[in-house]
C-alpha cells in the first residue's frame, strides 16, 4: 500500500472518489425532486376578510369534537409549519384524535396594511372569524390554540372575549416580555422599531426573517448546510430539508403599526402582564381569562423560552388551568416525533374532556 509523510494515498483516493460519487448521485436527486408540497391536509376555504382567510378542514374522525377549535398562527411565518407533511403534521393528528379544526391564513401584507393594528388583528379578524364560526355552528363558544405571536393574540382575544371562549390553548406563547433569557427579548429592548416603521411602512419578511436566523448563526446559517452534504443522496432526506427551508424563507411582510405596537408595548414595556395594555379602547385584564387553560412549552425554545411563557398560569382566574413542558424546541414542536406521539395526543385528550358537556 503506497504512502508517504504517514498518509494513507490510497484510502484517501478512495474517500475523494466516494464523496464525488454521492456529490453526483446528490445532483441527480435535486434534478429528479417532485414539486415539494406542504399544507396537503384537505380543508375548505369558508370564510375572508380582506386578506385573511379562514379554512375549516375535513373532518377525519367518526365522532369529532361537539366544540370546534380554532387555530390562530403567528403573523411572522406561515401556519403550514403544523402541517409541513402527512408524517408529521400535528394538524392530521389532531384531526384524527377528533378535533374539529379552523385556521386562520394571515396571508401576505402589502402597502397598503401598512397601518393595520393589533386591534384590527384581533378585535377585528379574529372576532369576525370566530363569530363566523360560532353562526355556522349555532353554538355560544369554541376553543383557541395560539400558536407563537398568536398564542399572544389569542390571549388577549380570550381576556376582552371570554363569554366566546370555552377552552384556550397557548403553544409557545410569548406573554411576560421582562425577561432576560433568549436574545431576542434583549434585542426586542433596545429595537427603535418607530424609524424602521417610519422608514419601511410594512416591514420586509426577508429582513425579520434575517434576525431570527441571526439569532442562532452557525447552527441556522451553516450547520444545516453541512447536513445536506452528508445526506445529499437521500431522497426522502432531501425533500424533508426542502419542505424546511421553503417554509423558513416564506416569510409575509409585517403591516408596521402592527408590529410597533407589539414591539414598543410588549417587548419594552411589558403591558400584557402590568394589565396596562390597550386593543382599541379596551385594557386588558388576563384576570378575565377564566375559561380552561392548558400552556404548553418548550423546554429548548430559543424563540419563546420558557420563562416567558410559563407565568401565564399565574395571571389568569382561571381554576383549572395546567402547564405542560415538552423536551423540544421551538420548531420540534410541531414536527418532531415528541410532537406527534405526546403532544397532539395531549392536546386533543384535554380539550375534547373540556367540550364534553359543551
């Protein structure tokens, strides 16, 4: 075997060749991809408001939920995330433990959203969606899960309008903005939001989603891309990464007085938990939220960590209220295999047993 200065020439060689050879079998894999689908779980459109839209899915159990369950997903990204693929979808799962379930589509801002705000958002497109499902059901309640930004919505949705809510659930869900973990709450300190605003209007979703990436650089920036490469070969591998990044680069513009709003009364002064917040003309109590509440969390979330979530259950009247910790992050919250084994069956088991008598 030839050698020189301790290298083995022949196995590297080799290594060269096997690397070529899974390089090119990788080109071929990327040529010969199908169309990469996600949000495939069947659903209807039956209701819209301006850009909003409001989706019933197919129901996939027997004997589904008396209470239907709406689902309200963040403005900053688009809500396919639980729905991403067949395999994993807490959407399908949920569907088939015998939710019956709505989304809200917040669809692509432009121009001319500029100057919607979290009242429009949430007195507004939140209240006309859940009245449309409360007319079309004839029934007086429902139940939430807000999911990230939504879960902060559907918060403050459930405190102005208990009387509507018969169950909430927050995954995620940002609601004391005081804390010192995770970089984003001490970025959100210091953002001057109100010149990006002036500046901008509607905020690009290329220059959101370019902060989030920036808050875990080398894992979200470079580490994945030398996952690729060992996996290149590897259609079903491959497709799972293109389902990803489609989803992480799909990101909507922000209407800007909106995300002011969230930025100068949230994330720097707090007002959510000190009960000084104001949607329209209205303060919000979380004392008013006295319907069942289930808070879920994850325990590596470097978007939402745990310590801003967890005090919800503190601020609320509710008596029966649990928290619930899962040992994912942020994103394996919707599509790990923790997520489709213990998380949706969690949810659908507690708020099928809080719409019983409903």
């Amino acid at each position: 075997m030839y050698s020189t200065l301790g290298i083995d020439m022949e196995k590297s060689m080799k290594e060269m060749l096997d690397v070529q050879k899974k390089f090119v079998k990788g080109i071929e894999v990327l040529q010969n991809l199908e169309d990469i689908e996600v949000d495939v779980t069947p659903k209807e459109l039956v209701f819209q408001e301006d850009k909003m839209k409001l989706y019933h899915y197919e129901n996939q159990s027997k004997r589904p939920c008396k209470v239907p369950t709406l689902i309200v997903y963040a403005l900053v990204n688009r809500p396919y995330m639980m729905d991403i693929q067949p395999d994993r979808s807490i959407i399908k799962n949920l569907l088939e433990l015998g939710l019956d379930l709505y989304i809200v589509d917040w669809g692509y801002p432009t121009q001319e959203d500029r100057y919607l705000t979290m009242d429009d958002y949430i007195n507004g497109y939140i209240n006309d969606a859940v009245d449309h499902i409360l007319q079309s059901n004839n029934i007086d309640k429902l139940n939430i899960i807000g999911v990230c930004q939504g879960g902060t919505f559907s918060t403050i949705y459930s405190a102005l309008n208990p009387q509507k809510v018969n169950s909430l659930i927050t995954m995620v869900t940002p609601i004391d903005f005081d804390i010192e973990d995770g970089l984003l709450f001490k970025w959100g300190k210091h953002l001057n939001i109100d010149n990006m605003v002036d500046a901008y209007g509607v905020i690009p979703g290329s220059m959101m989603n370019y902060g989030y990436m920036m808050l875990k650089p080398f894992q979200l920036m470079l580490d994945k891309y030398v996952g690729v490469l060992e996996n290149i070969d590897d259609p079903d591998m491959m497709k799972n990464f293109m389902r990803m990044e489609k989803w992480i680069f799909d990101s909507p513009d922000q209407a800007g007085e909106t995300l002011r709003q969230f930025v100068n009364d949230l994330y720097k002064e707090n007002k959510l938990v000190k009960g000084t917040l104001e949607i329209g003309e209205q303060k919000v109590d979380l004392k008013n939220i006295n319907m069942p509440l289930l808070n879920i969390y994850a325990e590596y979330d470097h978007l939402v960590p745990p310590a801003s979530s967890k005090p919800l259950n503190d601020l609320v009247s509710s008596k029966d209220k649990e928290s619930f910790s899962f040992s994912v992050g942020h994103i394996g919250m919707y599509v790990s295999s923790k997520s489709q084994k213990e998380i949706a069956p969690k949810m659908a088991k507690w708020t099928k047993d809080h719409s019983k008598s409903k």
